[in-house]
C-alpha cells in the first residue's frame, strides 16, 4: 500500500488514543527543546507532525513561527480542528518527507517516529536532502526513532531501529552530535516502546 493511503486510512479510522505512539502530553520533546535552550523567537518544523500535540504545547508557550508537516491530510485537520482559531498561528504542508523540498530553513527541525519508517538508503538520501534544504548552520535537529531495543514495526509497518551513532551515520558529517538518550514510551495500551532520541546541530 502507499504510504499515503496508509496514514490516511490510519487517521480517518483510528482515535486519536488508539494509536501506539500518543502522547497526551509531548514532554520528551519538549525536554528536547529545554536541553538546546531553545526559545519561542526560533522557527520550528515538525516533520510528520501527525495528530501529535506538540504544536498546541508551543503555542502555548508562545512559539509563533511552527510548521507541521505531515503526508495524511486527515492527521493534520485533525490538529487544525482542535487549535480553532490558534489554527492561523502555524503553517501547513501536506508532503511527502521523501519528496518534499522546503523553500525556508527553520532554526529546529523536530522529528517523532517518522525517520524509522525509511527503510531503503535511497529513501533515507531523500531524507537529507529535504533536511539539508530545511536547515541551516546552527538549526537543530531532533530525531527520535525506535531504539534498538524497541519494537520492529510501528503502525504494522517495518521500521529501522536506530542508536545515536546510527543516527549520526546517517545524518552525515554536516550534523554534529550534542546529546542523545533513550526514553519508554507506553502505549495507550500500557506496553514499554524503547526510543532513541539524538539532537544534532548543523555545522
Ligand atoms: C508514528 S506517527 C508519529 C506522529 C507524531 N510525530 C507524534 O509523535 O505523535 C508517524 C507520522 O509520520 C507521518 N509520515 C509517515 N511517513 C511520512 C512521510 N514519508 N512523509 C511525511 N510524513 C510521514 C504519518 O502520517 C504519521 O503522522
């Protein structure tokens, strides 16, 4: 199946507390934006946005340059529909990470469990290149992916399991490494998800 019709089908079936990676509160990543002191003057770009509430936590701290970014229209209406009128304060892009070319930089580039989902070096090329294209020297990036101690799928998709130095190979020698640690996310449904959380900042 595209990956597409996927998380469509995902979004327009499932509530929002029936998905394995729900939060209701997006505290790792936020403890990510603590640990690099970032501030609510920087641009932000959160890449597979989903239905995630990370982008009403920032507005509420008063973040007023954020983007979301998703490939399933319906994740993103479902955000839209629930900031209300807060809905004009961000941005919006339906894309695909793997073909899509940002046309600005953001000072923090954010991604929760959407890296591991690239499974093919080509796919991952496509990746940097829309990073390289999103950031500049000095923006930051936060990844976090299944640890490899963490699940193989995620979504009933095959996912690629990452440490910090994995991340790091990956990302190349532009993105140099500033902290990394493991969280346990649970499920709604009460079981353990190990992930790899890694900040890099571009050289
Ligand atoms: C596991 S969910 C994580 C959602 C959100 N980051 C969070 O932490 O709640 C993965 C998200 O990535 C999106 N996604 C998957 N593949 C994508 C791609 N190639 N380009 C853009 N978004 C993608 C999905 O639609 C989904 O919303």
């Amino acid at each position: 199946m595209d990956p597409r019709d996927h998380w469509r089908q995902v979004y327009e079936t499932k509530q929002p507390g029936e998905v394995s990676w729900f939060q209701d509160s997006p505290s790792p990543s936020l403890e990510a934006l603590d640990r690099i002191d970032a501030n609510p003057s920087q641009s932000l770009v959160d890449i597979g946005a989903g239905a995630s509430v990370l982008a009403d936590a920032l507005l509420d701290r008063g973040w007023s340059d954020i983007t979301l970014v998703d490939i399933a229209e319906p994740a993103l209406d479902a955000v839209r529909r629930r900031l209300g009128a807060r809905a004009d304060q961000a941005h919006w892009e339906i894309a695909d990470i793997r073909h899509w070319r940002p046309t600005r930089t953001y000072d923090i580039w954010h991604d929760r469990a959407v890296f591991h989902f690239l499974t093919t070096p080509d796919e991952r090329q496509a990746y940097r290149r829309a990073l390289l294209a999103g950031t500049h020297p000095g923006s930051h990036v936060i990844v976090a992916t299944f640890a490899l101690d963490g699940p193989d799928k995620c979504s009933g998709l095959p996912v690629h399991r990452y440490d910090a130095a994995g991340l790091s190979a990956e990302l190349g020698d532009d993105f140099v490494p500033v902290a990394d640690w493991i969280e346990t996310h649970i499920t709604p449904w009460g079981s353990d998800q190990r992930f790899q959380w890694a900040v890099f900042r571009r050289a």
